[in-house]
C-alpha cells in the first residue's frame, strides 16, 4: 500500500497565497520579454532594409557595365556593419554574381558551434529611365514610356545576435523584478498564514486527541468568531463522544457475553444432537437390520404382512431422525457440493427400481420417464440429486392412496447458455391448498397441525430440498390442485462432462472374504448378517487394536470399520493399516467407514484417515449392495 502525503494546512494556505503570484509574475515576464523581442526584431529588419534600398542604387551602374571589382567594394563596405552576415547580388536572372560573407562579429557568451539565425532582406535594381521627351512634342510612344527595366537584385542576410542579446537582457532584468516581488509576497503571505492558521492547527490537534480517545482537551486561543464557534462545538462533540464510549464499551460487554452463552448454547445443542443421532440410530439400526434379516427367512403371508408393517414404521422413524440431523447440519452451515460426471439415466433408473417396489405394496403405478439426452454424462453432485428426488418421492408416497406416481426428466437447452435439468415429481394424491403453496418450503410448516394431522412428519423434508436446491442454483416449484394431486418441479444448472471421466463399475464377481469392525453387538450381528446373505465371509473385531491384530495375521478384500469404539477407534486404526501398508509395499485394501453422525467434517475426516467410502446407519442391503459395487477388489 502506498504511503499517502497530505500537505499541512500552513503549507496549503502558503501554497494558495503563493501560486497566483508566481503565476501572474511569470505572465507578466513573458509578455514584457515578447514585446521587447519583436521590437527588437522589427528594429533590427527596418534597418537592414534601409541598406537594401540604399545599395540597390549604388550597383544600378555596375550591373549596367558589368563591373563586378567596383560591385566587390561596395559589398566590402556593407560586410563592415556588425549586424551583416552576407551580401549577395543577382543579375535579373537570379543568378549569383558577387557575394561577401562577414564572420568578424560575435557577441560575448555565444556558443561559435550554433549557427546564426539569419533574416533576410531584398531590394531590386532598376534602370533609372532617361527622360528623352523634354522639350519636344512627341506622340505617345510604348517604347519611351514603359516601365523602369530590371537588373538584378541584392540580398542582406542579417545576424540575430542582437535579438540573443536584448533577450537576455530583458530576462535577466525581469527576472530580477520578480524575484523581488516575489520574496516581498512570500514574506506577506507567510505573516498572514501564521495569523490564520493557527487557531486551525490548534483546532486539528483538538481534533486528533479526540480521535485518539483524549476527549480532555485545551481551549483554543484567542481567534475569529467562527473558530471560536467551532471549538465551543468540538468541545461539546467530545462530551457526547466520551458518553458514547463509555455505552459503547458496556454494550460490546453484553454482546460479549450474549455470544459466549449463544456459543456455548450451540455447542451444547450440536452435542445433544450427535448423542441423541448416535443413541436413537443404534436401536434403530438394531430393529432395522434384524427386520431385514427376518425378511430373508421363510414367512408365512400374515407374517411377511406384520414384517412389512414393521420395516415401513422404522424407516418412518429413521427418515425423522435423518431429516433432523440433516435440517441441523444445513442451518449451521453451508451446503458442500462435490460435481462429478453423473450419468443421470442411471440414476433414474435406480431411483426406480428403489421406488417401484414401495408403490406397489400401495398399489399405485410408478412411472419413469426420461427424454433424449440423459444418457451422456453430466457435471452434478449425484448424492445431491438422489437426497432431493427421495424426499419429493417419499413425500408423494405418503400422500397419495390411489392413482399413482410419475418421475420425469429432460433436458433444457438454451443457446449461450448451461443446459437446464428439470424434473417433474407428479402424484395423483390429495393435493395442497392455494394458501398453502407460499408456506410449502419454510421449516416445520404443515398443512394440517394438532389433533387434526393425518400424516406424521416434522414438516422438514421440503425446507431441506429447497435448501439443497439453492445451493446448486437451481430453482423448485410447486403446483397442486386439491382433490387432483400436485407437481413438484426442479430445475438444475448442468455442465457437459466427458464420458471418459465416468468410472466404469467394477463390482466384485466372487465372494469376498470381509472384515467387520463393530463395538455393538447387534449393529456386528447385522452387518455379519447382510453379508452372509450377499455370499460374503466375514469376520469380526470389536475395536480397533483387535482389528490390527486380524489385519496382520490374515489378508482381507475389505473392511466395514465403525468410526467410535473403545480403546482404539476407526480413524486411528485405519491410519495403522494404511502404514503398515506402505511399509510392507502392499496394496491398499478398501475401508469402508460405518458411522451414525453423517457430515461433511466427518466425511473429510474419515477420507484423511485413509478410509474410502462412509455409510451411514443404520446398514441395509441395498446400500451394501451399491457400495460393493463401486468398489474396485482385487
């Protein structure tokens, strides 16, 4: 950063009082200088062509006669004057007869390697005509009467010294005037600058110690009645200031100290969340998981009925706790987008094979369709998409009992600009309120409250798709007609990717032999059982020290690491083995890291650990069976 100069108030007052005498000094000068110069000059031309004309008769009878020796003398005479710097004479032809060059003058202080600035001056030679006529009576003859006859011309070349002369002499005389007025006005201007001026300065030092928190300041002497005025008031200015302060200070205290228990407040809650997360999501994922199991097993049709009852009433409740946590997580902090070459028709069709099934148990028709385009790869966050279309699915299933469900997608190309992905959630359910439309995507906002609520739900869902949304820069509408149903439509800026960037996906084609790192015995029992049940072997480590242990004495194609245990938890453990790794130059087997406290800290963390890929609980078959498949086992 540059320093910044600012001039003092005695400065400027001097520099004002100053410049338009400088100014008018200097203008005077030069136009004093200039007229003496071009009368100098005019002087100087008058008296060179007077010796023109002078001359001009004097070699009338040489040219006549051609005597050039008599024309050389004249010229000798005329070369003799200081001012002359040449003379020629021409014959009526222009051509050069007799010149004479004089460099016997130079003036004092000349510098001999500058040539002379020369004017020049002519006069013609006539013949002077002889009166033939007098005393006869003649008629009108042309030849007796015509114009005088040219002869030649003569030409004086004249020096400028003298003008260099005089200018010096005019500059120096008037430079010395100025200089005088000039010390006789600095000497005013200095007087009267100190008057005024330091009441001024006596004013902004006044001004500075206030500024610097001195609100204790000397009176200011004795000046004009407006000085005085303004010294009363910044006097008065420092009382208000010095009060201000002093609330100032008392109310940064209390802000403080409101941020400190705010703060602490937060903390507490973001603590109280993670534990209550963490402690709900382990029964949750015990009654979950073992339901699946259960589903595995021979049932009777009444049995798969309650079992299906069962599951649907702890999804229910694990989709709560995961709005909550989710809705928590974004109000605290912005949204972490991560892009990547997404192939969308797959997407969707995972979408739909995921959904289908559920529509059916209502007996609704679930319907996908997708527009060309969709089957190129394009830049977007897939975790993103796949959280805001399962919450709009979900919310469609739940409010609609007959009819059914359709999920749409195409693409929306405008020339200069991103192509637009817009998807359509359309059901046939019972629809939503006008007056309700504009309150749709606020936080805890439900169309029915109290005891009339037909549909359980904290009113999250929707608050955390708009959100997401926006993040991307997107945009979400939504029309309903009661009684007929609603659309929900999202629009997302996408980029074009290269196909190239999509990894191919590499599932594993045999069984794998697994290592199930688990401190809860049912989460262990779960985990184990879903694997077993996929064609995998596993086998089981309480804690992290008891991992290591089985890491070294046996080889695996995979780990499932839970994140907190006792002695040893996931992250210090994943870090052993991917040492232990680079020492032995193996290669690195896949970590996969089961946690309850999802999060883009966690995520960072885990993938800082060495770990691959994070689930979050509770476990299910279909997100074993995704994650297997994005892996590469050897």
């Amino acid at each position: 950063m540059k320093p910044s100069f600012r001039w003092s108030i005695n400065v400027q007052a001097f520099v004002l009082g100053m410049l338009p005498a400088t100014l008018m000094f200097m203008a005077l000068v030069l136009f004093f200088t200039h007229s003496r110069l071009e009368e100098a000059r005019a002087d100087l031309v008058s008296r060179a062509q007077l010796m023109a004309d002078q001359l001009a008769p004097a070699l009338e009878f040489d040219l006549i006669s051609g005597d050039r020796h008599n024309m050389r003398k004249l010229l000798d005479q005329i070369a003799l004057s200081p001012m002359v710097q040449a003379v020629e004479v021409r014959d009526a032809f222009g051509k050069t007869l007799v010149r004479r060059e004089s460099n016997h003058f130079q003036l004092p202080g000349s510098d001999d390697s500058l040539p002379s600035q020369l004017l020049k001056v002519k006069a013609d030679v006539h013949q002077t005509p002889i009166d033939l006529t007098s005393g006869f009576d003649v008629f009108d003859d042309p030849l007796l009467n015509r114009a005088p006859l040219l002869l030649g011309q003569v030409e004086i070349s004249i020096t400028q010294d003298y003008l260099r002369a005089s200018q010096q002499d005019i500059v120096v005389r008037s430079l010395s005037v100025a200089i005088l007025l000039f010390l006789f006005t600095l000497l005013l201007v200095r007087l009267m600058s100190g008057h005024l001026v330091r009441p001024i300065r006596e004013l902004s030092a006044k001004v500075r110690a206030i500024a610097q928190g001195h609100f204790q300041t000397l009176p200011v002497a004795a000046s004009a009645h407006e000085i005085s005025e303004l010294s009363s008031r910044i006097d008065e200015l420092a009382e208000t200031l010095a009060d201000a302060e002093r609330r100032q200070e008392e109310q940064i205290k209390a802000i403080e100290e409101a941020r400190h228990m705010a703060e602490l407040a937060s903390q507490a809650k973001s603590e109280f969340l993670n534990l209550m997360n963490h402690e709900l999501r382990t029964p949750v994922n015990g009654i979950l998981g073992m339901l699946q199991l259960l589903q595995e097993t021979p049932l009777t049709d009444e049995q798969k009925s309650l079992l299906s009852t069962a599951l649907g009433s702890g999804e229910s409740l694990n989709g709560l706790l995961s709005e909550i946590m989710i809705f928590s997580r974004l109000k605290e902090s912005h949204v972490d987008l991560n892009p990547m070459p997404t192939l969308l028709r797959e997407e969707l069709e995972r979408l739909e094979a995921e959904y289908r099934p559920q529509a059916e148990r209502q007996h609704l028709d679930f319907r996908l369709r997708m527009a060309d385009g969709l089957e190129k790869p394009w830049m977007l966050d897939p975790e993103k998409l796949r959280q805001i279309l399962r919450s709009l699915l979900d919310n469609a299933l739940k409010f609609t009992r007959t009819g059914g469900i359709t999920l749409s997608a195409e693409l929306i190309r405008e020339i200069g600009r991103d192509p637009i992905l817009e998807l359509h959630v359309i059901d046939t359910g019972r629809g939503i309120s006008p007056a309700f439309l504009d309150e749709l995507f606020k936080p805890f906002r439900q169309e029915e409250s109290g005891q009339n609520r037909g549909y359980g739900g904290f009113g999250l869902g929707l608050a955390i798709v708009h959100r997401l949304v926006s993040a991307q820069h997107g945009t979400i509408q939504a029309k309903s007609t009661r009684r007929a149903g609603s659309a929900f439509i999202v629009r997302l800026p996408v980029s074009a990717a290269e196909a190239a960037q999509i990894p191919a996906p590499s599932g594993p084609d045999r069984a794998l032999c697994i290592l199930v790192v688990e401190d809860n015995p049912v989460n262990m029992k779960i985990t184990c059982g879903l694997l077993r049940h996929l064609g995998h072997e596993t086998d089981q480590a309480f804690n992290g020290l008891e991992a290591i242990k089985r890491y070294q004495s046996r080889r695996y194609d995979l780990i499932i690491m839970d994140c907190q245990m006792p002695l040893m938890d996931g992250f210090t453990a994943s870090k052993e083995i991917r040492a232990m790794e680079s020492g032995e130059q193996r290669s690195p087997t896949p970590i996969i890291a089961l946690t309850a406290n999802m999060g883009a800290d966690l995520e960072d963390k885990c993938l800082q650990a060495g770990m691959n890929q994070v689930i979050a609980k509770p476990l299910s078959k279909a997100t074993l069976i995704r994650c297997l498949a994005s892996l590469k086992v050897a």
